[in-house]
C-alpha cells in the first residue's frame, strides 16, 4: 500500500506534535506511532520545562547556567535563539490548553539542578503528560492529521531504492518519506511525503537500567545514520541520578525536582555525601551526582543510596509530587516519612542527527527534532528541563520552514518507489536470537558503556558489538521483519554508534567520564564527535 502526504512524522513526543498542529495550517498530515498516541519519553518527563518567566530572571542567566552546564560544547547561537523563544513557547502551551501549577495567579516556578534562577514551570510532577494530553486533544481536532498507531519505521527512503540507481559524485540525499511496518497486519507499507520530520526520541532502552519507556530504542538516529545523515555527540549519555530502586519500580523516575525542593542524598547509614563532590551539594549538575552515587555504591557495595525529604512538609510534598508520592505509597512506602531507594539510570542522550538552527539535517527533505536530534543546544551535558524546551521550540523552527517548502512544492512528483520487497525472506524460526542479543546489549552497555568508561571496557564492547551487528544485520535480511526485529537492528546500530564515538573522545568532558583521560582536554576536544556512513 503507497500513502501520500504533505508531512510525515515519526514519533509523538512534543517535538512531533508541536511541529504537527504547525504544519497542518498548511497540508496533510501523517504521524507514525509505534505504540499509542500518548506513548513517549515527553509522557514519561516529571520535572518540567525551563523558561525565563520571573522578573528575578533573564535570558542572559539561562543561557549562561545552560553554556555551563554544556561544558564547552553548546553553540551559543543555537542556545541564545532557544532560550529567547522559551516565554513564548510557553504561552502557546497555555493557550491550547497546558494547565501549568500555579501559585495564586502566577505560575509556580521550580528550580532545579545547575539553575541560578527558579524558572521550571511545571503540572506537578506529571508535566509531561499534562503536556502530552493537551497536544493530542488539539492535534485530534484536526481533520487533515492522521495518526497511525502500532506503526513502526523500517527504512528512510532515499534515490539508494531506486532501481538501478548509482550514487553521483557530490549529489546530495534525498528523503522521500519511509518504509513502515503496520504491526497489526505484517505488511510494510510505503509513506511518501514532501517533508519527513524524524522525532522519535531517545536511546534509552539499550541501556540495563533506564527511565525511558520501552519504545525509546534509537530508531531515528539507526535510520538516519544508514541513509547517510551524520550524527554526532552520542558518547554524551546522561544517567538521571535517582531512579527509584524497587524489585517493582520498572526503573520509575524520582524527578530532578524533589532535589530542586530540598531533597538530601543519603548513604545507608545516614550520611551525607554531596559536599564531598560539589560546592552545590544536592543540586549540582546531574552527571556529578551520578558520578557520585555510583563512585559511592562501588565503594560500600550496596545496591542504592537514599533520597530524603522526610523534613518537608507532609501537605506539600503531597501537592508537589502526588505521582511520587502515590507511586511509592503502591509500593508500601510513605515517602513523607520514609526514605526513597533510588539508582542512576540511563535517562536522556545529548547527542543525535546534526541539524541546523531550522532542524535541517544533511538530507533534503528530512528535519529532525527532539531528544533525536543534536541541535547544539545541550552540549557535553543538558541542562534539567531544557529538553522540553528545545523540543518545542525548535519544531516551530522547522514548521516556519517546512510550510514555506510545502507551498513552493504543491505540484511535487514523486520518483517511482519500489514496494518492498520480501524476496529470499522466510522464517527461520530463530526467534530466540531476539531476546537473547537485546539482554546481552543491555548488560554489555550498562557494564562497560555505563557512568565511568575506560578504553579497555570500550574496547571489550566494541569487539563484542561487532559480532552482534554483523549477526543481527544477517537475521534481519533472512527473515521476516517484525516489530521486534526493527528494534533490534535499531538498538544494535546506536550502541555500535555510542561505542565509537566514545573511543574517539580521548578526554572527560561532561557526560562522559574516561578514567584513561580522566581531564578536559580544551585543547584537542573542543569540538563534536562526528560519525557518518556515507
């Protein structure tokens, strides 16, 4: 089956929804959704979005704690035209219908780790499915959007599917849309759009421990790589310090926040451990903390470390954090009176497909935004709720320019597209091979790609992904694509990726910590790690 529209989105997190309800002004819109609509890392985003909202504020102090925080990677440009866009991009929120936490009249404004201003507005601990619900309510009133759930993106489709093409010296790729996978029938259908708009998140799901959901497998970065698009920063791996520690807990996330509120880290005897690390103890940087904690389980051997806020108020704790709070409680624990079992977990990737400041990657015809996309906004290290930020604020970017191109292009013609082909296909019944590569890539990344890096644990893991790449690249191309098997190929390709890019990177710089090189090296380092294939 061949579906036609002006926009084709993958993924529904903020980034493709926000750049969807803006496009759709101007065409058809299609949204490719690997599970349900609400199903992503935005809904899964407790703490909030940073803008500057309070007289007390100023941009010049959130793009100086974000340049901070980037450790010398952030492009200024980039972060200056994000952070100046912030007020209004939540303003637009609030007007379709965000129901932001308020103090009286004004906004209640939070702060968190590596902030010198409170300026997180926030629905509770619940922002990013406040924010997730409203987008969808809007986007379902409008009759020229189509989501397709349960579809999952193979392939980018690009002139290397043409028959009998060859690739010319210097021309340039071009995106006309993606190979996709309807789950519910088996069949791989062709998506052929003016625009392809890859927003599908982050890489979380190949790490053992992580905060994402279960979809978070790096589908849009393996895709865009294997079309030809470069990628860069991806050893840049940000693990959230406190993931709730719970043999039922499924890796749930004890937001940045609760340390925003006064939230002490505690060893399991009692003892604080912060001022040891960092003057700003609780609220330094997040790649600090987790430094930290994971310095401190090494050394004593316990399975986690305790987050305490038994000194607050009873009330406002229920207030501030009720999905906390109420997580816990499930769980027969009172975190009003008891301390809170957390872990580092493997939480966000500051790295992605290189776009510009409209959200251009090298590919004509493709944008990318969102946690899969590597703007020049986080740097070495994101800064806490800019990443919601950035999301929707550089897909109004790329709308602005996507319609412009939709208009001059109303008479577009695609090339004769091949349907997809099955041939030499059939099943195997090998399908143990799944299961058993994913667990082994997961403990492979978490043991030796994890918090603390050393090049003979790169090197380990580079040997092993080899084999894996090569064995999981045969099955894919012998036997019939399945939901499980695009994943797999997906979240082999990125942790190949990350391990590469973390054996270029010969120094400590933010995220990422080489204890072979355990200083910044300005000199040398400065600059992105880039990877292409083409």
């Amino acid at each position: 089956m061949e579906i036609k529209t002006d926009f084709l989105i993958i993924g529904s997190g903020i980034a493709g929804l926000s750049y969807a309800l803006k496009v759709s002004e101007t065409g058809k819109v299609a949204i490719i959704t690997k599970k349900k609509d609400t199903e992503s890392n935005t809904n899964y985003a407790q703490g909030g979005i940073a803008a500057v909202l309070s007289p007390s504020d100023s941009f010049d102090l959130h793009i100086q704690d974000t340049l901070k925080a980037g450790a010398g990677l952030s492009n200024e440009v980039v972060v200056r035209k994000v952070v100046e866009s912030g007020p209004a991009a939540i303003q637009e929120l609030i007007q379709i219908g965000v129901d932001f936490t308020r103090a009286k009249k004004e906004l209640d404004l939070g702060r968190e780790g590596g902030h010198s201003r409170n300026r997180v507005a926030h629905a509770a601990d619940l922002t990013g499915r406040e924010i997730e619900s409203s987008l969808i309510r809007a986007i379902k009133s409008k009759k020229n959007i189509a989501i397709y759930e349960d579809h999952i993106a193979v392939d980018l489709i690009t002139q290397h599917h043409l028959k009998g093409y060859q690739k010319k010296p210097e021309e340039k790729i071009k995106c006309w849309g993606a190979y996709v996978l309807d789950v519910r029938t088996g069949k791989v259908n062709k998506f052929l759009s003016k625009i392809t708009l890859l927003a599908t998140g982050g890489t979380g799901r190949i790490y053992l421990h992580t905060t994402n959901p279960a979809i978070a497998t790096g589908d849009g970065i393996a895709m865009a790589y294997r079309a030809g698009a470069p990628v860069a920063n991806l050893e840049f791996i940000q693990f959230h310090p406190t993931s709730l520690y719970h043999p039922e807990g499924n890796s749930f996330l004890i937001s940045e926040a609760v340390r925003g509120e006064g939230g002490k880290l505690r060893l399991k005897s009692g003892e604080l451990f912060m001022q040891n690390y960092h003057p700003s103890k609780e609220l330094a940087p997040r790649d600090v903390v987790a430094r930290a904690i994971d310095f401190e389980l090494k050394k004593s051997g316990d399975n986690c470390i305790y987050l305490d806020i038994t000194h607050l108020d009873k009330n406002f704790i229920k207030e501030r954090f009720p999905n906390i709070y109420q997580r816990c409680l499930s769980l027969d624990f009172d975190i009003t009176k008891e301390w809170i079992p957390v872990v580092p977990a493997a939480h966000y990737i500051c790295g992605g497909i290189i776009t510009d400041l409209e959200g251009k990657t090298d590919i004509d015809n493709l944008y990318a935004c969102g946690e899969v996309a590597m703007t020049g906004m986080h740097g070495a290290n994101r800064l806490a709720s800019n990443s919601l930020l950035e999301a929707v604020v550089f897909a109004n970017f790329a709308a602005e320019t996507s319609r412009k191109f939709s208009k001059i292009e109303k008479g577009h013609k695609f090339p004769s597209i091949p349907e997809w082909s099955t041939k030499g296909v059939f099943d195997h019944k090998e399908w143990v091979i799944i299961s058993h590569a994913r667990q082994e890539i997961e403990s492979l990344m978490w043991n030796l790609v994890g918090i603390v890096r050393s090049n003979s644990r790169l090197e380990m893991a580079k040997s092993r992904i080899d084999i894996l790449l090569e064995d999981i690249n045969n099955f894919y191309h012998q036997n019939p694509v399945t939901y499980e098997v695009i994943e797999l190929r997906n979240i082999t390709k990125v942790a190949e990726l990350i391990i590469r890019s973390a054996l270029l990177r010969k120094e400590s710089r933010g995220l990422h910590f080489n204890q072979d090189y355990p200083q910044k090296d300005d000199r040398n380092w400065k600059k992105d790690t880039i990877l292409k294939s083409r």
